[in-house]
C-alpha cells in the first residue's frame, strides 16, 4: 500500500514556516486595524503558549461575535474550550475578553440575524455593493449555515482604571 500524499510531503509546511511568518506579518498590521476582523489571541490547550488567529467578525453592543467555519475542529476553538480567557486585538487595540460558545440553535439564528457577517470590503464601492445586493440572499443562507457550526461571543472585559 503506498503512502498518502500527505505523508509523502511532510516536508512543505516546513519549508513554508519562515514565508508563512512573513505573510502573517505583514498582514496583521492591516487586519488587526480593518474593521470586520479580530486578532483573537487564545492559551493553547496542550501547552499553554499564546496563539494567535485572525478571525471575520461582527461587534454588537461590546461583544465580538465570531463563528468558527471549520465547526469544532478548529485549534482556536478547541483552545476556547479549554481556556475562555482571551486577548482580541481590534481597531490596533488589545483588550482582554471572555469566550462564550453558543451552543442553543435558535439563539445561533437569532444572533446571526441580528447581526449578519459581512466583512468589510476594503474598497468604498465594493463594500456598499456587497451589503445591498448581496445581503439578502446571503443571510438566508448564513442563517441555515449557522445551525451547525459553533457561535462564539466574546465579552469585552472593560479596562481597570
């Protein structure tokens, strides 16, 4: 029996590490100011170091409403599990939260409706085009999607004086 693919590669996530890091670099400094993004800093479960993910968001009343596309199988989420402290970097600010799963299917819906995901474009027009044309359609479909994948909200710890 030959080897999967994977196993066969090994080698390109290593090679792409130090490209990998660069692009991160560079780009945390736009998304971590872009409105509709959060850098969600979360303790790894296994060995408790900082990570870091960069997530589409919505903001609603302080909260940070972020939901996690590759269902449970997400390190960031499953790192929520463990630990629900967390450090969000939005607008170039850190601020401490706590992670809350929704787990309820009719709070998900009603969460997603109230504030429907769109990320915003980074282009004036394409942005506007996006939430007239587009919306409709898409929160019907965000609201079927929703039901099986995990709703996180985060709560904003306010800063002590």
């Amino acid at each position: 029996m030959r080897e999967p693919l994977a196993a066969r590669f090994h080698f390109v996530p290593r090679a792409l590490r130090g490209a990998h890091a660069v692009l991160i670099a560079t780009l945390r400094s736009y998304f971590s100011r872009a409105p509709g993004w959060v850098l969600l800093t979360t303790r790894g479960r296994r060995t408790g170091l900082p990570r870091e993910v960069l997530l589409p968001c919505a903001r609603t009343n302080g909260d940070i409403i972020v939901i996690s596309t590759y269902g449970t199988r997400s390190d960031w989420f499953r790192n929520l599990r463990k630990e629900p402290q967390v450090e969000v970097t939005a607008r170039g600010r850190r601020v401490p939260g706590r992670a809350e799963i929704v787990d309820d299917v009719f709070h998900k819906r009603a969460i997603v409706s109230a504030n429907p995901f769109f990320p915003a474009a980074p282009f004036g027009p394409l942005n506007a085009l996006a939430r007239t044309v587009l919306r409709p359609p898409t929160a019907a479909a965000l609201r079927r999607w929703v039901t099986r994948r995990p709703v996180v909200v985060i709560r904003l710890v306010p800063a002590r004086a």
